[in-house]
C-alpha cells in the first residue's frame, strides 16, 4: 500500500469511525494525519529533522519549530494553522489527563470525545489543504 492510499485509507476511517461514534478511534487517525502533514511542511520549509540529523518527533515540537519558521516565511506563516492544530492538541491532552485523573464522568469523557474528533475531521482536511499549497507553490517563491 502506498502513501497516498494509506492516507486516503485514514481519512476514510476517521469518517467511518466518527459517524459510527467511534470517536476515540477516529482522533487516534486524526492524530497521525496531523503528525504526517506537519512533517510535510516541515520539509516544505527547511527540512523535518532537528540539528543533529534526528526526526523531529511528537507533535508538539512540529508546531514549535513551524511557528518559529512561520516567522520569517510567509508563504509558511499563511499556511500554518498553528492555532487550530494547537487548540486541539491541547484538548486531546486534556481529555487524556482528565481520564486518567478521574477528574471527568463518563458522559463528560465522551462528549469531549465526541467534540475532539467532530473538530478533528475539519481540522485534518484544513490542514492537508495548506500542506498541499505549500507544497505547490514553494517553487514558485
């Protein structure tokens, strides 16, 4: 299975999960399209590994180092959807450490659920769509 079809297959499974209400299994896929698209915009502006030739890993320093790339490159800066893709980082933690703490009750846990992965299905469709223009117009800039 290729690439592209991997993703495809992914996106397809974030629908098919979340309209079945399925909503942890599909914010597991939201998460890993995410991770996926940053590292190509990572590569799309300046390159997806940190100073010593090892990957960037996690999704937190993908967004670290975009923002802080974002800063001196436009085409990047209009493309990086930092705060969406933070936002609801910040959430998915939340609701993990709320689950673990037992801070949340089980009809809190799942509408947070339900809103983390209805929020993701948007959020992964904006944010392959500003990879693919930076990719696309990179050349031109």
């Amino acid at each position: 299975m290729g690439k592209r079809s991997l993703y495809e297959s992914f996106i397809e499974r974030i629908d098919r999960h979340a309209s079945s209400g399925n909503f942890f299994e599909a914010s597991w896929y939201i998460y890993a399209v995410l991770e996926d698209r940053l590292i190509s915009m990572l590569q799309n502006s300046g390159g997806s590994t940190q100073s010593n030739g090892n990957p960037i890993r996690m999704l937190g320093p993908k967004l670290s180092t975009l923002k802080a790339r974002a800063t001196s490159d436009t085409l990047l800066a209009v493309n990086f959807p930092h705060d969406a893709i933070f936002d609801w980082k910040e959430r998915r933690n939340d609701l993990m450490h709320a689950m673990a703490e037992g801070s949340m009750d089980i009809d809190q846990i799942d509408e947070s659920a339900k809103s983390l992965a209805e929020d993701g299905q948007e959020l992964v469709r904006t944010v392959s769509a500003c990879a693919m223009r930076l990719k696309k117009h990179r050349s031109k800039v």
